[in-house]
C-alpha cells in the first residue's frame, strides 16, 4: 500500500518560501552548534577546569564527578578539559585543511570550467591522479613519508580533498560561464582576469562553499581516525582520536574515557553536516555539490 | 555481443595507466622521505657500513630511471622485496594478511548491501514513518566515526553483554566458529557507516526512476507495483548502485585500516600502521600497493557490471 | 470507413457523466477544476479527437479514465468504461483493466520504454500481466505483434534494446506493447507529438489500420488541429477543463459551432498541415469571465 503511495504521488511542489524555510532551520542549527564548539574550542584555556596535561596519579580513572564532570583517564588526566583542547586541535586542523584545499581548488575549478579544452583537460587529469588511491590510503601514505603530526595529517587531507572541491568548482563555473551577463560582459571588452574574477567567480562559489562545509565533516572524521592510530596529532598534545586510542585497554573499567571524547567528534560532524545541508538548499539548488 | 567485449576490453586497457600513476606512487614513498630514508629507518645506532648495504639491497644507489625499471620488474615476478625489521619476504607477508583484510571487507560490504538495498528500497516507496526512520539511520551512520561506533560496540557486547570477545584473530581455516566471532563485531562496525551510504544512494536512485515516464506507461499496461519495483524500477536504479559500493570498497579498505588496529587484526591495514610507526618504509609499500591493487580491481569490476547492467553504457553512449 | 456504417452495439465502450477532476495544492490558493462536468460518450470503433491549448485538461481527462491520476486529484461524476464504473475503483480492480480492457499511450515513446528491457520483453511483459501463458508464447506472440506494427526483422529486432530502435520504431513498440491484449478501448496521448511530420503520418495510419483490424476504439488527444484532421471520425473540444462542443469532424471543420472553436479554426483554417500548433488563447479569452455574446463578438474579430 505504500509503495502505491509513492507511485501515485506528485513531484512535491515546494514553494521557495517552504525551501527558505526549510534551509534556515538547518543553518540556524548547524551554526549554532558550530558556533558554540567554535567558542568553547577557542576559550578552551579560560573554560577548561584543569590543566589537560597534568597526570594526577590519586586520580587515575576516576569516575565522573564534581569536580571532574567527564571523569579522568589513565594519567588521571582531567578528561572534559582534554575534550576542550582535543576539539581545539580537531577543528583546527579539519578547518584549515578544507580551507588550504578550498583556496587552491577554487583558481583551478575556475580556469578548468571557464577555458576549457586542454587547460580543463590538463588541469582535471591530473587531479583524477589522486583519486586513484583511496582517500584514507593516500593520507596513510603522506604520512609514512613525511612521518606522523597534525600538520602533516592536515597536508594530506587538503590533497585528498582537492579534486572533489576542484569538480565542484569546474561544475558550476561552466554553468555560470553560459549565463548572458558573462556572454555580455566578453561581448563589451572585457579581458578574461575581469570576466572571471568580477562576474564568473561571484556567481560560482555557492556549491564549493557548500562541499567545504560537507568536507570539513568528513575531514574532522579523518583526523581523529588518523590520531587514533597514532598518525596524527602526537601526544602529549590532546586531540579526540588520540584520547580513544589511550583508553582503549580500560574501556570497561572506565567507559568516560572513551564516551566523551567519541560524542564531542559525533556532534562536530553533525555541526559540519546540518551547516552543509543547510547551506545546500539556499546556495545550491541545482546540486551541484556532491 | 561484441560491442559488450569491445567495452570490457575497453575498460581494462583503461587501468593500465591507473596501475602505473600507482606505481610510481607507491615507487616514491620511500624515496620521498627527506633526509636519509635509509638512516631514518636504521635508527641512530646504524653504522656507515650497515647503511651501506641496505641501500644497496633496496637498489637506492642507482640511478632513478634503473630503480624503477628494476622495482617495476621484481613487482612483475611478485617479488616485493624483504621486511626490515623480521626481513621475511614480503610476498608471504602480504599472503598472511591480504586474506585477512578480504575477509573482514567482504564480510561488511556483504552486510552492508543487505541492509542498505532493502531499506533504501523501502526509504524510496514507504510512507512517512518509514522515510523518518531511514534517514535517522542515515544521519546516525554517516555521522559516527566508524572506529568510535567500535568501541561502543565493545563496550556493549563484551563489556556490558559479555558475549563476544573484544578483539583478537584465528584463522577461517583452523576455527571457523571462532574466526567467525571474532570478525562480528569489526564487521558490523566497518558494514554501519556504509549501510548508510548504500540506502541513501538507493533512495535517491529509485525515487529518480520512479519519477519517470515509463514507470506511468508500466503502469498503464497492468503491471502491479511490486512488479513494477523489483522488475524495472531496481534495474534500472542499479548501474547507480553499483557504482557507489564500487567506491564505497575504497572507503572501506581505508576505514579497514583503523578497524584491523582497533580490534587487533592482523590484516594489511594493520601491517601499513605498525610499518609506519617503526619506519618500515618497504612493508609500507607492500601493504599500500596491496590495498591499491585490490581497490583499482574492485573499480575495474564495478565499471564492468555497470556496463552489463546499463546497455547504453556499453553501447557507448552515455546516460 | 465512417462510423455512421457501423452497427450500434448498446453499451458504450466509454462513457463520461458529469466527471470533474480537482487537484489539491499545498498552499491554499483555491484553483478551479482542471477537468470541469465533462459528458460525452464513445462510440464502438470510432476514432474520437480531443483538441484543445495546452493545459486544458485533455490528459487529466485521459488518466481519470485508467486512474492513473496522482493521489492529489479528487475525480467526481461517472466514469463507465464497458458500463462498468472506473470511480472509486480500488487499484487491484483498475490493474486488471489497464492494458488489457483498455490501453493508454503517451505522448514520448522515448521516455515510455525501460531502457534496460529488451523492447520485445516489455510488449511479452503486458500479455503475461493479463493471460497465463508461457514464456515462449508471450515471445511469439510479441514478435507477431512487431511484424504487425510494421517493425522488419521482428524477431531479430526482439532483444534490443529501446535505444537501438529509431525514434518512430521505438512509438510502434508502444503501440504494440498497448495492443497486445486486444484492447476494446486505446487512449493516445498526443502519441506524435514528439515525432517529425513524416513519421507522425505513419504513426497515424498505423492507429487507423489498427482500429480497422481490431475494431479498438480510440480516444486521440492532441493540440493539432491537422493530427486530428487526418483521422478523427468526430472531434471534441476542450477549453480551460470544459467541453465545449462535440462535432463530426467534417462539421467542426466546415461549420464549428462554439465561438471558441471558431477563433481556433480561424487562426488555423481547416486541413491545417500538420504540425500546426495552436495557438494559445489570450487569458481575454476565459470563457468564464466572458458571455456568450462577448466571445462570439471576439470570434469574429478573429475572423476578420
Ligand atoms: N499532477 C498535477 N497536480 C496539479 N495540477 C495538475 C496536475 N496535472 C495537471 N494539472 C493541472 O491541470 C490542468 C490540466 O492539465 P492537463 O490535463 O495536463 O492539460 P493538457 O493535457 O490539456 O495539456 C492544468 O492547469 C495543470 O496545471
Ligand atoms: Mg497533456
């Protein structure tokens, strides 16, 4: 019966007002959230109630308290404290990988899609190269060469990510290329830097915009995977993969080791992912963003 | 018939260059290190003489071209050189654990096709109720690191439950219950996350078909809905399909690395970490072009079934 | 062959009484009917025409009858189809109609076959929705149904797929997909439409032979006064939901009675080539917001 409801139903006709509507929730919520992680990540030295480093041997898995609302880990380490910090060091390298891959995609994007022909075909070809291992492989292998570190886990994932922001940017700038206002403008003289920079680039960004914030979900994953082996961020710096990998051997004993940080990871991503979604509907409604 | 066999041909010539751009990837990784890749990998208490004669076994004194001509070659023969640090071969290395890494892989891809298919189906042609759900699977699935979701399941299964063992390995062949138990818990945590890919891809794929026109003229002749879903709606959906769990082996085969860490397997992820950490550059490379080799054939397979799925694929014209 | 030879069979294959179609929309903004008390019943074997602009209601009309409208719509009135009643009928009861009783064609043959089905399954796929019978019969008896609808090499022709077929092949598929259970009544949707004129006229006299052999009757929808012209035994005229006027086709064309025919007429004179589209009437022309003597005063103005 309901698949008959389905064959029987309309394309829904979704109003802009409904589609605005709709795309405000999940900016106002992805923001929101972001917002607060941002504030905390930022303030983490004024709001965290410990020192992240201090090994306090009386404390040594202590279970969540008052004075230790996460609890502590195997150091007797303070574990909200270290969340603070970790998201301090996760965001930040999440955030400035997508946005190093964004700068440096957005140029190529834009002259692959806007010349064409061998500039686009040499450009897009050798992106492709490095599709041609799988992403969490290609950052296992930066790192074998160039040893483990958030920098380093940081580097590989503004590679991994810039063919895909590089496609999307290509995508939409050869749709924004056939629109009339930049037919006209190279009708009326105007040189090629202008055209691009002045009326194609304006007019592209919306969709790359939008497959940054879903990449920065997907690269804040990718760090805390890569720090949980021990290949990203280096202790005794706290980050959030690194505190799950330290309290893998107590997880029964002392599950707050391992919740806490494992949450604050699930509810960036989330941020990062009702943002893009949210930003989706406004800016991209022909879906152009994978 | 024969323009099926020019396509395939077609797309196997295809991966020669994919398998050399790897190659030379793979080539590089040791000789990429800055400073002394040789040096880093003895560690300080090396002597002149020790180095020496590494770098002359991994052919790193010669010149550029010869090296790879040379390593290009010992590949062909299967011969990936010798572990630096328990110097077995690395052919019999990889044989150890590849099968390993295939098992738990296979295992989730296979559980993950059978969750997300017919719930993505059901997503696609359910009610309201139906459709919250799955998309709360979705977001859950998605969202959740993988490793994490692990060791929650840990802490459910064999901590609170007590019922299945935290981590460990013995082979299929020597305890086929027990490896069998011991591969539950990765697997599912590995099959979740691209469960969740799976039935959004299904989703969207069936909802665009049954959007069009020839679903309407099926209808007209008399055919019945579950017909119409499972005969023409789904095949024609499928090429969509395949081609994302195609892609979705190669984020399991990356995700397998952290999982085989996690839950103490020895497969070639695990391989790959430990090398790295000890700056065991030549296992490094062996593990990274096992993993490649597999993901660029599971590519070449699914292109394959795409094109036997979708006629005008084959025919050489696009959809 | 005209209908009037025709021995009368009493009851009507399809016969509309007073039927309107409402669709609901989201926001509250009331919209009239898009089908609006339409009466009017069809005569075994005949060809029937309904002519009207775009957006008049003439598909609405059509898939009312096969209850292939989306849950959206609300179809009141009477719909009989053999004097059986199509209304209200629950989706198992309307299934064993369709394709069977009674078949429907649509306006892009293209986009009508499953491009991953061989084209000579998907005509073998109607016979065995409705007959129980084996495979190989369903495939000879579909490859009989091609060489009928004038596809050559029929049976080598079978297993391909809709892509290798031309665009005029891939309508007679259709018409043969639709045909294959010896239907009393087929329902073309602008079947030519998407054609080029050429093929359009063979489309055509392939529905007419068809009529002829089978004795189906056929409810032809188009906006082309000229597809009409060609092969309509009598026409109907669709504007803004309502019917306006029904005529032989010899009738409408020489003496039409409604104004708004008339403006249609004059702004493509009878024996109009095909292809001619018509032209879509100003929204002046609403023949709610108009009287009789209005639209007959603007009718003639068109005229002149
Ligand atoms: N699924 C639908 N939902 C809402 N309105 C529809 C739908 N289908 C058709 N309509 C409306 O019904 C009217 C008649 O449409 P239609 O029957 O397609 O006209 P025609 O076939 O003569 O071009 C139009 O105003 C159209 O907007
Ligand atoms: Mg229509």
């Amino acid at each position: 019966m309901s698949v008959q409801t389905q064959l029987e139903r309309v394309a829904p006709i979704t109003t802009p007002r409904a589609r605005r509507r709709s795309s405000t929730r999940f900016l106002l919520g992805g923001g929101a959230l972001l917002g607060v992680l941002a504030i905390l990540a930022i303030a983490a030295p004024l709001l965290a109630p410990h020192d992240p480093e201090a090994v306090v041997v009386r404390e040594v898995l202590g279970a969540p308290s008052f004075d230790h609302p996460f609890g502590s880990d195997v150091l007797g380490r303070d574990v909200l404290s270290r969340v603070l910090y970790g998201l301090r060091v996760s965001l930040l390298v999440s955030v400035s990988a997508v946005l190093v891959s964004t700068i440096i995609a957005v140029p190529l994007g834009l002259l692959a899609g806007y010349f064409g022909r061998w500039v686009d075909t040499t450009i897009s070809r050798t992106l492709d190269m490095i599709l041609v291992l799988p992403a969490m492989l290609l950052a296992i292998t930066f790192i074998a060469i160039l040893g483990p570190g958030s920098a380093v886990a940081a580097l590989a994932i503004a590679v991994i990510y810039l063919p895909i922001l590089a496609r999307v940017m290509r995508s939409s700038t050869l749709i924004v290329t056939r629109n009339e206002f930049v037919v006209g403008a190279r009708a009326r003289g105007a040189g090629h830097l202008r055209v691009i920079v002045s009326h194609v680039a304006p007019n592209a960004m919306g969709p790359v915009i939008v497959q940054a914030s879903v990449l920065s979900a997907f690269a804040l994953q990718l760090e805390a995977g890569l720090s949980f082996l021990g290949l990203g961020t280096q202790p005794p710096t706290p980050s959030l993969g690194g505190m799950l990998s330290d309290g893998r051997d107590v997880l029964v004993q002392a599950p707050w080791v391992e919740i806490f940080p494992g949450l604050a990871i699930v509810v960036a991503v989330l941020a990062f992912t009702f943002l893009g979604e949210g930003l989706r509907r406004a800016f991209d409604p022909k879906g152009v963003a994978e | 018939m024969t323009s099926r066999l020019a396509f395939v041909a077609r797309r196997v010539l295809l991966t020669i260059p994919v398998l050399f751009v790897m190659s030379i990837v793979v080539f590089l990784i040791i000789r990429l290190v800055p400073g002394d890749p040789v040096r880093t990998m003895l560690g300080f208490r090396a002597t002149d003489a020790n180095v020496a004669e590494v770098r002359h076994q991994l052919g790193l004194d010669q010149d550029i071209l010869t090296q790879y001509l040379n390593w290009a070659g010992a590949l062909f023969r299967g011969d990936l050189g010798s572990d630096i640090v328990s110097h077995a071969p690395l052919s019999e290395l990889l044989a150890q654990r590849l099968p390993v890494t295939f098992e738990l892989t296979g295992l989730a891809i296979v559980l993950a096709v059978a969750i997300g298919v017919p719930l993505g189906i059901r997503a696609a042609t359910g009610g309201r109720w139906v459709k919250r759900l799955t998309e709360g699977f979705v977001v859950f699935g998605i969202s959740i690191p993988d490793f994490w979701l692990g060791i929650m399941l840990v802490l459910l299964f064999t901590g609170t439950l007590a019922i299945l063992p935290p981590s460990g390995y013995v082979p299929f062949a020597d305890d086929p219950v027990n490896n069998l138990r011991y591969m539950i818990l990765p697997v599912l945590t590995l099959a979740v996350g691209e469960a969740a890919y799976i039935l959004r891809t299904t989703r969207s794929a069936l909802t665009g078909v049954l959007d069009r026109p020839f679903i309407t003229f099926l209808r007209a002749k008399g055919l019945s809905t579950r017909r119409i879903v499972s005969g023409h709606a789904l095949r024609n959906a499928a090429p969509a399909i395949v081609t994302v769990i195609g892609i979705q082996i190669g984020v399991l085969l990356g995700g397998a690395i952290i999982i085989e860490t996690l839950f103490a397997l020895p497969g070639v992820g695990r391989l790959v970490v430990t090398a790295i950490t000890q700056r065991n550059y030549p296992a490094v490379q062996a593990g990274v072009l096992a993993i490649a080799v597999t993901f660029i054939v599971v590519s070449l397979i699914t292109d394959i079934l795409v094109g036997a799925l979708d006629p005008r694929v084959s025919d050489g014209k696009s959809t | 062959m005209s209908p009037d030879d025709r021995i009368e069979v009493p009851a009507d294959v399809l016969q509309f009484t007073d039927v309107s179609v409402t669709f609901a929309t989201d926001d509250a903004s009331p919209v009239g009917p898009a089908v609006d008390g339409v009466t009017l019943a069809l005569r075994r074997g005949e060809i029937f025409g309904i002519v009207g602009e775009s957006g008049s209601g003439k598909s609405t009309l059509a898939n009312a009858v096969m209850g292939l409208l989306p849950g959206t719509a609300t179809v009141t009135g009477s719909i009989l189809v053999n004097g059986r009643e199509v209304v209200g009928q629950d989706d198992a009861q309307l299934r064993s109609m369709r394709g069977d009783e009674v078949s429907m064609i649509f306006q892009d043959a293209s986009a009508s076959l499953d491009p991953t089905w061989p084209v000579g399954d998907q005509i073998a796929e109607t016979i065995r929705a409705h007959r129980l019978i084996d495979r190989r019969e369903a495939k000879a008896r579909a490859t009989a149904l091609m060489t009928e609808v004038g596809i050559p090499d029929a049976a080598d022709r079978y297993g391909d797929a809709p892509h290798r077929l031309s665009g005029g092949q891939r309508q007679r598929i259709v018409i043969a997909a639709a045909l294959a259970n010896d239907p009393q009544l087929l329902i073309a949707d602008e079947p030519t439409t998407a054609l080029d004129v050429t093929i359009q006229a063979q489309v055509l006299e392939l529905i007419d032979r068809l009529r002829t052999v089978h004795g189906t009757t056929v409810l032809l929808i188009s906006h082309d006064l000229g597809v009409i012209a060609q092969v309509c035994d009598r026409v109907g005229v669709m504007y803004g939901g309502v019917l306006l006027e029904v005529a032989t086709a010899r009738e409408l064309f020489r003496a039409p009675k409604h104004p708004y025919t008339r403006a249609l007429l004059a702004a493509n004179p009878a024996g109009a080539p095909r292809g001619t589209r018509l032209p879509v009437i100003p929204a002046a022309w609403s023949i709610e917001s108009l009287s009789e003597a209005e639209l007959l005063a603007q009718a003639k103005e068109a005229e002149r």
